[in-house]
C-alpha cells in the first residue's frame, strides 16, 4: 500500500511527509486554486524539492484538447522535470493524449475515472497509473468498491503495469475500503490520515497507559 498526499499546501506536505509513510503528491486545478494565485511552477518545484525524486509527483493539464494537453506536458515536463506524473482525464481528447505520452515514455496518471471502461481503456493506453474518483462514484450510485476490484483482477489477468491510485476520499473508511479491493495506491488530503490517528478512544488508551504509569513510577519515563 502506498500513501499519497492530495494537496498542494507546501506547509501541510512539509508537516506530512515528515509524519507519514507518504510516496508522493497528487493535485488537480481545484486543489491548486485552494493555494490562491501561485507561481504554478515555481510552486510545484517547491514541492518537488520538500519531497525529493524518490517519491511521485502527480501534476494535472489543464487544456481540454488533445493537442494543447500534450503542450501542458511538455511544459510540466521542461519546468519540473521528467520524472513527474502527468495526470490527465480520461476523456476522449485525454485517451488520445495518454497514448501519445506513452509513445514518448512520459509518466502518465489517468485521472477522472468514474467507470471500470475509463480504466480499462487507460490500462490499455498504458496509464502507469488510474486515479477511481471513490467518494465521487459513491455519491452517483455507482459502487467503487467493484469498479476497483474490476481494474484489480484485469491488471492481475492481463499483467498491465498500471497501478490503481485511490483518489476522491472523505474518510479514512473509503480509503480502507479502496486498499482492500485492490488499490495499490491512495491519494487522500492530510486530514484524512490525520484524523485516522487522533480519535478520542485512542488518545484516551493512551492516557490510561500513562497515568498507570505514573501511578506506580512518577512522572518519569522508561528511560529516565
Ligand atoms: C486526485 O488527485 C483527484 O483529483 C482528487 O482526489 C479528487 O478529489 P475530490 O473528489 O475531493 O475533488
């Protein structure tokens, strides 16, 4: 299982991946407004540089055409470097896209994914990675959980490369729920992993640990 950070906040990835098991960065246009108007590049090199080329950075196109997402990913590529992700929407400007990526051996996140066709489709484009949008699917209807076991059990029938990356979560639930359905990976905001460890019940397990501790040695640790 992999862990990805779905912001684009600088403080809160410093703070993360200092924490967390984190593999890399994830971000879309709308998370990206959420910084205001940043110099989107100078911004997106900070990242790389706070979680260095060992871990993956996903970065999104913004042109809605084919031609003009194939410019945005050279563009990513010159102005960051040619280890990012590039994540594009599987739409039918985007499928043409992440083929000729591939052909140019670009990293390609496939992003958008709302159905098991979109997936299989970007497996086949050679997506090295398919971003299911969980929280999003649910909300429509349609069962995530399913539509990721599909891309699981098609990756383990047919050998693609692609791995599945978990994306749209709302809590910590969804997030196990995508793991054990066969995502490798899962992009969540911080707050999700956070809250994951903060829980009343587990703070006040340790509490009790320590105040039976105290009560019989003082307030001194193991290793005083
Ligand atoms: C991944 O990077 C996706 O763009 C993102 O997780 C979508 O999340 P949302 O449904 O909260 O907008």
């Amino acid at each position: 299982m992999k862990y990805l950070l779905d912001t684009a906040n600088l403080d809160a990835i410093r703070y993360y991946t200092d924490i967390f098991p984190i593999a890399g960065v994830t971000s879309n246009p709308s998370i990206v407004k959420k910084e205001g108007k940043i110099d989107f590049f100078a911004h997106m090199n900070e990242i790389r540089s706070i979680i260095g080329m060992d871990k993956t950075l996903h970065i999104q196109v913004t042109a809605l055409d084919t031609d003009g997402m194939l410019r945005d990913a050279e563009t990513i590529l010159n102005k960051v470097d040619d280890q990012v992700c590039v994540k594009v929407p599987v739409t039918l400007e985007g499928i043409k896209a992440i083929k000729t990526l591939k052909k140019q051996d670009v990293n390609v996140t496939a992003t958008a994914i709302y159905s098991k066709q979109q997936g299989f489709l970007a497996m086949e484009a050679g997506a090295d990675y398919i971003a299911p949008y969980f929280n999003r699917m649910e909300n429509m209807g349609i069962d995530p959980d399913d539509v990721i076991a599909s891309f699981a059990e098609m990756i383990g029938l047919y050998g693609y490369h692609t791995q599945i990356l978990g994306a749209s979560f709302k809590n910590a639930g969804q997030v196990d729920r995508a793991f054990l359905a066969g995502a490798q990976t899962a992009t969540m905001d911080p707050s999700i992993l956070s809250a994951a460890l903060t829980q009343a019940h587990i703070l006040k397990a340790v509490d009790d640990f320590d105040a039976d501790w105290k009560s019989v040695y003082g307030d001194v640790t193991i290793s005083e």
